[in-house]
C-alpha cells in the first residue's frame, strides 16, 4: 500500500490487472493514490486475521445470548398490553407472547445474563476493535462492491455497539446525560446492530474460520515474549507492513482480555445474586440505595424511593383505600385487606438495569381480588398506583398465578413507604418496575 511518503508510482499495473485487483479501472486508481491523506500506521506485530478471528469468535458466542435476553425483556413488558416502551415500534414489532411466571427467577436470570453478559464482553469488543482498526483507515476506501459492503457492515457494527454499549452503561447508572429516551434509542439501536451483525457474520465468518485454523492456539499459549512473531501477511490489512518490536505475546494479549472479562464479572455480579455478594458489585447501580440501614425487613434496595415519587404522606395514610373494579366496584381500607386470607411467597424483584433481590411477601392473592371484583377469569388487569402516570398491565397468567400477590408485608413487617407501603403488586418473573407501588386500584377485565 502506498504511504504519504512514498511517491505515487510511474508504473501503474495494467488495467486488466487493477480492474481485477481493486475492482475499478487504473486512471482512477492512479487519482485515488494521490489523493491518499496522511493516515497512521499501525505497527503493532499481533495484529493479524488468527488474533481478529479469536477475538471475533468470542464475541460471536456471547453477543447473541446479549441480543436475544434485550429482546426478551422487551417482551417480558408486554408490549401487547401497552406495558412497554417504546410503543408503537412499526416495523419493528417482535412476535409477542404472554411472559411466563414460571420459574419465578426467570426475568432475574434474563436480565441478569444481559446486563452481565454485555458487561463482560466490553473487553473483547475494545480489543476487537484494536486489532481491525488498520481496515477503518484503509486506502483506497473502496476497492470493490464486496469491500464496500464489508466496510459498510463494519461501521454500522462499530457505531451502533458502541452506541448500546455507551447508553446501556448510562441506564444502569441511571444517569441520562444523552439527552433522549433510553428504551426507545436502546431498542432502535439494538435492531440497527442486529442487522449490521447478522451480515457482518455472513461476509466474515468463512475467513474467521479459516483465520482461527491457520495458528494453533496451544502454541500460541505457550509462546513467551521473545518467541513473538508476526502473522503472515494475508492480504487482509491487518498484519503490519514495517511491525515493531513486539511488547507483549499473544498469551500475554488474551491473557489480559480474558482477565478483563472476570474482572467485570465479578464487579457486577453480585448486583444479581444480591444477598452477602452485594458489596462486591462496583458497578452496582441503585441496588446500593436501599429502604433503611438498619437491617431490618425492609432493608434492601429500591429503585425509586417514595420521595421521589412526590406523593403526598395523606394519600397513603389513614385515609387510603384500594379500589377494586370489576362486575362493579369495592373500596377495601388496609384493615379489610390485612382481614381477607393471606398467603406467602418468597419471589425475586429483578429490575431492568440488572439488579434483582429476593424477599419473603404476605399479602392477598390477586386471584382472591379478581374474585371479589367479580371477574374470577379476568381477560386482563390494570393496577395503577397512588403515584401519577404509575400503573401496569398484567395478563390473565399473571394475576391467577397462585403466588401474585398485592402485598402488605415484606419479610414479616408492614411494607416500608420506600417499598409500597400501603400496598405493592409481586408477580413471579415480572419486571420490577411492572410491580407496581402504592397501589390505588385494580381493574379486572372480563373477556
């Protein structure tokens, strides 16, 4: 390849021969040259097409476990219901299905997979990155229609990972510095980096085949330092034309990734198993911030407390009463609630951002409620909260699952104001925020 201090050369190929090679004809190949700005050289001697295809492999074996958990927990909102956000995706549209509360971790383990998981392969995605970096600085930009469609694939790949990867952290965070709504710019950029990666997959997979066959990985690992050489050059663009001395081996390279990789998991796993693991997540968001330091029964972690919710003290006190709509209506005051049969379940609360916590909660069934409302097959259930805009939609698997419980304790105690108190909905497997607080009402609906 030429570079900025090299002259363009008097002897072009023939035409036949640049036609074939770079895929347009040499007059315009001759123009291209001279026109080559003065791009960096990359002389690093690891780079080549068997550390890219390892790399790349990895990221193929986690990435669509990453893609298909995001697209589940959009399901797990029902957007059938107008539970989810965004709503109205168009095109977009999954094949929707009623989210299963069984087993009762199930959104715990879904979220927890790709909040981690996503996690855990951002050392992989920067190294990948680091070792296809001399192909975004290719010259000529294009040489063919197959290179083009490479390069395009590619740069969608690079910019909408980066893109869920940078706002997926800042959601966990909770810290909303884009400016935009995060479900519907996540969502729209997770499809985006779907269709970029399924092609990116279909152009490259044979060569990443046959670049990770070309090295043996055992001799890899048990080369030192001083045995580091150079790939081959295969004419993929990424082995070094004048490489460096090598400051590190590959072992030494993958050695580092892979230590990158347990070293997130274990900064953020614990935010998922929870319980005494919980110190050890770093990068846990709120699941910090619990309802109290006391360690009583209430304390564990919240995501939103009830001042932040700005609801007034009276609407949840003496004066309160959950209404019930169905065949008809029926206000129940705590008292007439804490009297009507009362069961246990000891159910996870998993929230979106990758934090779960599992408690013991009492309260009435909401079949029992369904019941009462007169609608004991209810098609639906609305449950909107003391809080305004709160509510949630549940489906009929939902409110008859013999564990969904509009409670009113929480590990033997009454529900603290930051955890519902009055009253909050626990569904096996529902999304946290689905479960809603400071319950006002319930509305059954029939067929």
């Amino acid at each position: 390849m030429t570079r900025p201090s090299d002259p363009v050369p008097d002897a072009v190929p023939a035409q036949d021969d640049v036609v074939q090679e770079y895929g347009f004809p040499a007059p315009l190949w001759r123009a291209v040259a001279r026109l080559r700005p003065p791009l960096p050289r990359w002389r690093s001697p690891l780079r080549g097409p068997w550390l890219t295809s390892v790399l790349g492999l990895v990221l193929l074996a986690g990435l669509p476990v990453v893609i298909v958990t995001g697209l589940l927990s959009y399901v797990a909102y029902g957007p059938q219901l107008g539970g989810a956000i965004p709503g109205d995706v168009g095109l977009l549209r999954l094949p929707v299905f009623d989210w299963p509360t069984r087993p009762s971790w199930l959104y715990r383990l879904n979220q927890g997979l790709h909040v981690g998981l996503g996690l855990v392969v951002v050392p992989v995605v920067l190294a990948k990155l680091w070792s296809v970096i001399p192909k975004l600085f290719a010259w000529p930009p294009v040489r063919s229609i197959a290179q083009l469609l490479e390069r395009v694939t590619l740069l969608l790949l690079v910019g909408s990972i980066l893109f869920e990867i940078a706002t997926g952290v800042l959601n966990i965070q909770y810290d909303y510095a884009f400016g935009f709504s995060f479900y519907a710019a996540h969502y729209a950029g997770a499809w985006v980096f779907v269709g970029a990666f399924v092609a990116h997959v279909a152009i490259m997979l044979p060569r990443a085949l046959r670049g990770a066959r070309s090295r043996s990985l055992r001799e890899d690992l048990r080369t030192p330092l001083a045995g580091t050489t150079p790939e081959p050059d295969d004419g993929s663009g990424l082995v070094a034309e004048e490489p460096s001395a090598p400051t590190i081996s590959r072992r030494g390279a993958l050695a580092l990734v892979g230590g990158g990789m347990v070293l997130v998991g274990v900064l953020t796993l614990g935010q998922t198993l929870g319980d005494a693991v919980r110190g050890t997540a770093f990068l846990l968001p709120r699941g910090r911030t619990t309802a109290g330091a006391d360690g009583g029964p209430n304390d564990f972690p919240v995501n939103k407390t009830f001042a932040a919710s700005r609801i007034a003290p009276a609407d949840v006190g003496t004066s309160w009463r959950l209404e019930l709509t169905g065949d008809g209506t029926r206000a129940l005051d705590l008292a007439a609630l804490s009297a009507l049969p009362q069961h246990t379940a000891r159910l996870p609360i998993a929230c979106v951002e990758g934090w779960s916590t599992v408690q013991t909660w009492t309260g009435v069934r909401l079949r029992d409620l369904a019941a009462l409302a007169g609608v004991p097959e209810p098609a639906s259930a609305l449950v909107r909260s003391v809080e305004e805009g709160a509510q949630s939609a549940l489906h009929p698997g939902q409110v008859l699952d013999p564990d969904s419980l509009l409670a009113l304790r929480v590990n033997g105690a009454d529900l603290s104001p930051d955890h519902g108190f009055p009253a909050r909905v626990i569904v096996p497997a529902l999304p946290a925020v689905k479960c809603t607080k400071w319950v006002r009402t319930i509305e059954f609906r029939s067929a």
